[in-house]
C-alpha cells in the first residue's frame, strides 16, 4: 500500500510537472501585422523592436476582424497564434518590417 502512494505521488507530480512547461512555453509579444491572409489561416508578424517577421499560423474566425498594418498583441506557441489581440498602446513602429 506504501509503494501505491508512493508511485501516485510520483506520477502527479511528473503530470504537474509536464503541463506547467507545457502552459509556460506560450509567448506573448506585440508588434505589427504585415500581412494577413484569412483564406490560408495564416498572418505575417512583425514584432516590435525587431525587423523579423514571423509567419503564424491563426483561426480563420480571429484573423478575418485583422487587417495589415493593425497594432497586435499575439500569444504564440510552436508557430499558432492562439490569441490576437489590438494593441491599446501601441505607438507607430520605428521603420522596418
């Protein structure tokens, strides 16, 4: 019985574990949509401070109320877009992307 809540505690402890990395590898920056293509579920984005653009994968649903040159903050994690959202503070970038 000993060896049973030794191993449950183990086990829920390496759960906890993988999904607290799991949640925390999400990331949240903000910048400018280049481009955004709500057919091919895809937008361009240019964070701020930056002259990269990244190629994001997005909900066809979310994209289609975005359009180039909008102010965004995106929450991204392995290339998708989970969240978009217009940026209240945003300021005109700095010549670039």
């Amino acid at each position: 019985m000993r060896k049973f809540f030794s191993l449950l505690i183990v086990s829920l402890f390496v759960v906890s574990f993988i999904a607290t990395t799991a949640f925390a590898a999400a990331e949240i920056k903000t910048g400018t949509l280049t481009s955004v293509d709500s057919a091919k579920g895809t937008i361009v984005f240019c964070p701020k401070d930056t002259k990269n653009e990244i190629t994001l994968k997005a909900n066809k649903k979310v994209i289609g109320k975005f359009q180039a040159k909008d102010k965004v903050r995106v929450t991204m994690d392995a290339g998708v877009a989970s969240k978009i959202d217009k940026d209240r503070g945003a300021v005109v970038p700095k010549p670039g992307c």
